[in-house]
C-alpha cells in the first residue's frame, strides 16, 4: 500500500508541474473568433523550432511505439525508426515548401488547391479520419491502458483505465487546442525520453550488460522471410511507409505547419530527426531484448513489466506520469487532427462557412472518443499491436501518397481520377494482404505497398486520359499553376 501511495503521489506531483508550465506557456494566446481556425488547430503559427520537434517526437512516440516495438522482443524493429530520419528529411525539403507556399491549414488543403476542386479534399480527409477514428486512436489508448496495467500489476480492468485515458485525453484536446498540446508534448518529451534511456541502462545493468543465450534472431539486423521485418523489405515499400507517414499524414505534418515560417518549421523538423537515430531506436529496442532473456517470450507486456522490475518505486511514479503524458499527447494530436480535418475539410465545405470551431471540436471529440472506447477490446486480440498498425495503414498510406505525388508531379489532372485511384488502392492492398480475400498474395505485406503505390499512379493517369479525356503534363519545379477542373 505504500508503495502505491508512493508512485501515486510522485505521479500527481509530476503530472501537475507538466499541467502548470504548459498553461502557464499557453496562457493569453489569441483566440478570436476571425483566427480560430488558425489558433485552435496550427497554434496561431507560433510554435518555434523546440516546439515542433517536441511535439512531433511525442506525437510519434506513445505507447504504441514503445509497447508495441518493444513487444517484438527483437532487435530488427529498429529498422522503423532509423528509416522514419529519410521520411523527416522528405517533409523538410519537399512537403513543407509546398504546404507553406500554399498556406494550409490541413494537408488535404493543399489537394484541393493543386486539383483545383473541393472534394478531393473531403475525400483524402474523410480517409484520414476514418484512419486516426478506426485505427490509431484505440491502438494508442489500448497500448497505453496495458502498459499501466502489466508495469504496476494491478488487477482493474484493462478497460477502466482505457476510459480514464479517453476522458482525460478528450478534455485536453477540447479545451487546449494544438498550442497546449504541442507545448505539453515538448516537457514531456524531455521527461519521457530521459526516463526511458534511463530503462535501457537498467534493463543492461539486469542482466549486467551479456547478451548471451539470446537467440540470434533477436539481436539481428537483417531479418530473413519469416521476420517481422525481412531485409529486403527496407528495399521495397519501407521508403513509401515512411514518406506518407511523415509527409503526408496530418497528425504528424500539423504540428511542421504551425511554426511562423519555414526555415523555423524545417529547423524543427531537422532536430525532431536527429533525436529519432540518436535516441529512439535504443529506447524502442533493448528493453524487449533484455526482457526476452528474463522472461521469455512475453509479447506486448515486455515493455511495462521490465520497467515495473527495473526501476525504484519512486521512479516508477515519475516513469508512469511520463508514460500517460506521451499516452494523452499522441491521443490528444490524433483528435486535434482528425477534429481540424472534420471542420475544415468536410464541416466548412458542405455545412456551414463559418462555424463556432470550439463548440464544433466539442461535438467531434466526444464522438470520436466515444469510439475509441468501442474498439479497444478489438486491439486486445491482437497478437503483435505494432505488426497489426503497420498492416493496416498499408489500406491507406499508399493509395493516399499516390495521390499527392499525382497532384504535386502533374497538371491538368481530373480529381475524379485521383478519388477513384485512391478507392482502387484501398480494394487492391485489401485483397492482397488479408487472408480472407480470394486474391491474398504470400508476399510480405511491404512489398505490396510499392505495388499499391505504382498501380494508384498509373489508374490515376489512364483514367484522367482515358475516361475524363484529359492528357496530364509534367509540373515544372515551382509551377504555381493549378489544373483546371
């Protein structure tokens, strides 16, 4: 009892200092009516290069990365991290340019501005929050609610704490906005990163630094055909994986958005890469392997039982308000993306202009939670949370990216045959992948992304040529000009 007394007051304590200066970093911004859109979900175009790495580190690493990376047991799942620094680099020198010389809001924007029509935009967001609402949003909120449990071993239901988590992360979001996130993300961030460095130094000293009697399956880098990551896969489609998710993808591009200029944006994204391969790849990793040889073979619940073994009581207080920050930062960024695709994509297009977009958020976040909670006894069947996230994006990363390499490589290009790319794409990686289709293919699910991606492309341009009669030309560098519809 007192040992719980214990972490549960060092956990209030740290959890409330996070609260304090994030409010007290916060507090005056501007939130009239005329800029809400800009205040509530880019911060006003205010967050400095700090806080854009921050936040982008800690909307990427939650309890799904370190839970369901460190599940695998293995050391070849460090391949995700060391290629998401190709992704950053991509966003920095080719997205970011595009997305502040269009000044959007949303990544889907700069779509419609490139299409020159208004639904392809809603579309490519509806895809996006249907994304965030059915797949990462539960898997952050499920991950999260099982590290809690297994690190502190305690009997409540797993689904008690998921609540807790979707509650708290719900009134975050509503009432702070992307500023109060990305500022949060940034202090916890430093909190998180610290601790957990400090887990694989005392998980090394557990088995006092010897690796021996660990399989060498999982201390490799190179994964042969029946690993979670064959090695030729990094040759294939991990590239596309990494340029959609770091590029294109909302939740993540956000917060690159929201700096006041792009030099500032870029130097964010820059210092968010270099702590990706000097820091996360040890910190997803090692546990797991280290676990394995105290443990076994114990899946998702390495992560929270090594640390729960490893650290002092009273760390272990510190460890978990580091833990629920990343928890509520990641499920805080999901809901303020999907919620600013929802209003600006779908809401200000079809419904009303000119909407009171706090009210709105409200209204889209309860819902959006309210599911969440629906799905996360789903992600409780799954064998390996992180293999399961990686197959399902596939449904959306691929057809979603060909979009934007079409619309950012071409004019004169019909958004119809960009909307009935993207549709084909999710059937075709659909009926390949899952092995309840007629058409399931053997192949690693990476190496159909590449295919997914070239047959979008290629549907894109023989449809636009074909069915809508229009002939496709190739961008110059800095065209301004935008296809008519």
């Amino acid at each position: 009892m007192s040992e719980n007394m214990i972490q549960l007051s060092v956990f209030a304590l740290v959890t409330a200092i996070i609260g304090l200066l994030t409010y007290i970093k916060c507090r005056g911004a501007n939130r009239q009516q005329s800029s809400q859109n800009k205040e509530y979900f880019l911060a006003g175009g205010g967050l400095s290069w700090v806080f854009v790495a921050g936040s982008i580190t800690l909307t990427n690493l939650s309890t799904d990365q370190l839970v369901g990376m460190n599940g695998n047991q293995m050391a070849l799942l460090a391949w995700w991290e060391f290629s998401a620094v190709i992704g950053l680099i991509i966003l920095a020198k080719v997205f970011l340019p595009v997305y502040y010389r269009y000044n959007c809001t949303t990544t889907t924007e700069l779509l419609e501005k490139r299409y020159n029509n208004k639904h392809i935009r809603a579309v490519i967001g509806s895809i996006f929050l249907l994304g965030n609402a059915f797949i990462y949003m539960p898997a952050v909120i499920y991950s999260g609610a099982l590290f809690m449990q297994t690190m502190f071993n305690v009997n409540i239901p797993l689904m008690y704490i998921a609540v807790g988590f979707t509650v708290l992360g719900a009134i975050y979001a509503f009432f702070g906005g992307l500023r109060a996130v990305a500022v949060s993300d940034t202090y916890s961030g430093v909190l998180l990163l610290s601790m957990a460095m400090l887990v694989v130094f005392l998980s090394l000293q557990a088995i006092n630094f010897d690796f021996s009697d660990i399989p060498a399956e999982r201390l490799t880098f190179i994964g042969d055909n029946d690993s979670p990551l064959p090695w030729h896969t990094l040759l294939t489609g991990m590239i596309f994986i990494q340029m959609y998710y770091w590029g294109t993808n909302q939740t993540i591009t956000q917060r690159a958005m929201a700096a006041p200029t792009l030099k500032e944006a870029q130097k964010g994204v820059f210092a968010a890469a270099g702590i990706r391969i000097l820091i996360v790849p040890a910190i997803v990793v090692i546990p797991g392997i280290v676990s394995y040889k105290l443990y076994g073979d114990i899946g998702d619940a390495a992560y929270g039982r090594i640390v729960g073994d490893v650290m002092p009581t009273w760390l272990t207080g510190v460890f978990a308000a580091a833990m629920a920050a990343a928890v509520l930062s990641t499920y805080n960024s999901l809901l303020n993306s999907a919620t600013a695709l929802y209003v600006c994509d779908i809401h200000e297009t079809y419904i009303k202009k000119d909407p009171n977009v706090v009210k709105l958020s409200g209204w889209v976040t309860l819902l959006l939670s309210t599911l969440t909670l629906v799905l996360v006894p789903i992600y409780q069947q799954a064998e390996s949370i992180i293999n399961l996230l990686q197959q399902l994006n596939g449904l959306l990363s691929m057809p979603i990216l060909s979009i934007f390499i079409v619309g950012l490589l071409f004019k004169n290009i019909d958004a119809r045959a960009g909307i009935a790319a993207v549709i084909m794409g999710v059937l075709l990686y659909a009926s390949m992948t899952f092995e309840f289709s007629p058409f399931f293919v053997t192949l690693h699910y990476i190496h159909l992304m590449p295919v997914t991606l070239i047959a979008c492309i290629g549907f894109a341009l023989f449809t636009n040529r074909f069915v809508f009669k229009k002939t496709a030309s190739l961008a110059r560098k800095g065209d301004e000009a935008i296809p008519s519809a």
